[in-house]
C-alpha cells in the first residue's frame, strides 16, 4: 500500500497528523508493507525568503483569533508529545525544504524522508529554526542522516525544484486545497489531522479494497476555515 501524504512544513496540523498516522501504522497488521511518503503544499507559496516572526504574521492574517487558534493547537500537540513554540517560530518560505524532502525521498529512500520531514517539523515549530535558510537547512538534513556535502551542493543550485513543482501542481489537479491530505493507493483521500482510531479504519478499509481490487475515485473533503477543522488552509 501506498499513502502520500500532501503536507507543509509550516502547518501545525500537518505534525498533528503526522504523528496520529504514524501511531495507527504503527498498529496495523500489514504496516511492513506500507510506503508512506511526503508530497509538498505550501500554505502561503509567496512567502518572502526572509524569515519574520510567526506571532506578528499570523496576528495580521487573522487578526486576535490568531491566539487562540496558536493556543488550541499547542494544546493538542502535547497530547501527541509535540512541544509547539509559537512565541519563537518564524513565518518562513518552505520551497527549499520541500526540495530537501524530494532529495531524501530520490536518494535515500522513503523511510529517510520521514525522518528528515519530523526534523524539519521539530525545528520549525519547537527550535524556532528558520526553514527557509540554507544554512540552517543543511544543519537539519545532516541531523536527519543526509551527507553534508550533498545537502549543501544540492541546494546551492536548482535541483529537485522542476520535480517539486510538479508534485505542487499534481495536487492541485487532485483538488487538495488544504493539508494534511493523505492520499492511498492515489484513489481515496482523508483530510485532517484525524485520531489514530480513525486512521487505523481507513487502513483497514484501504487494504481489503486493495484485496478485492475495486475501484474508487480519489476522493477530497472540502477544506475548512485556517486551521480550525483538523487542517490548515490558508
């Protein structure tokens, strides 16, 4: 089975998710047969390259609300042994991280790309790191096992960016609109940062279809408002 799953680095719900799949997978029967991998969406693609604190941007995109949308996510995410810092995240570009996702995904294979996407998360939202530097970048990717010379060559130039922004466009043709979106077997889709519970059931539903070899269309739930309904749309 394969689960691809649409996703920023910048979108709190996205780690949510991330760790509620990975404790559903990490009950499921056939887990061992199961690829998961990270496919990019940027919730704001016109971010600049120098980073601003996240508190003023979000407090000027949502106005007061944006405290206590930061506050009910930080609340959830202890509950998943996330440790959100909003005081000293930084609103950033994540193109270039996205670029280091496909990276590890073409040459060092899925399971290295999971670690580097749980780094890159980590240091966006509880270091206060600046995911649009490269230099910063670089540190994360050899923290997540990736070779430093690769790390820096690779994003002193422009490789992985035509694949990125075809990834980019592959889920706008599939009507993603808002992520985490986790797409399995490329026919049937669930939005949101769900419970383990629920993701465990779509497991379960995914594999007997796939033993039964019916098929479905790809299905997207439509995305809510901000980040207020288990997903982040901007």
């Amino acid at each position: 089975m394969k689960v691809e799953i649409w996703s920023d680095i910048a979108c709190p719900w996205c780690y949510i998710g991330k760790r509620r799949f990975e404790q559903a997978l990490a009950d499921f029967p056939g887990k061992e047969q199961v690829e998961v991998v990270y496919r990019p969406y940027q919730l704001v693609p016109d971010a600049p390259e120098t980073a601003s604190p996240h508190r003023a941007w979000l407090a000027e995109r949502y106005g007061p609300q944006s405290v206590a949308m930061d506050a009910r996510v930080a609340e959830l995410g202890l509950a998943e042994g996330i440790t959100y810092d909003f005081d000293e995240a930084l609103h950033a570009n994540t193109f270039l991280g996205h670029r280091l996702l496909h990276l590890a995904e073409a040459e060092y294979g899925a399971a290295a790309q999971g670690w580097l996407k749980e780094a890159l998360l980590k240091a966006h939202f509880t270091d206060g790191v600046d995911v649009g530097d490269r230099v910063a970048l670089t540190d994360v990717a050899v923290s997540a096992g990736l070779d430093r010379a690769r790390v820096t060559a690779y994003l002193a130039g422009d490789e992985g960016t035509a694949e990125v922004n075809a990834h980019l466009a592959e889920g706008r043709e599939l009507g993603i609109s808002a992520v985490p979106t986790f797409v399995f077997e490329g026919k049937w889709a669930v939005q949101g940062g769900q419970d383990a519970g629920t993701f465990r059931k779509v497991l379960d539903q995914v594999a007997a279809e796939i033993g039964e070899r019916r098929p479905a269309p790809v299905q997207v739930a439509p995305a809510g408002e901000a980040c207020a309904d288990g997903s982040c749309a901007i």
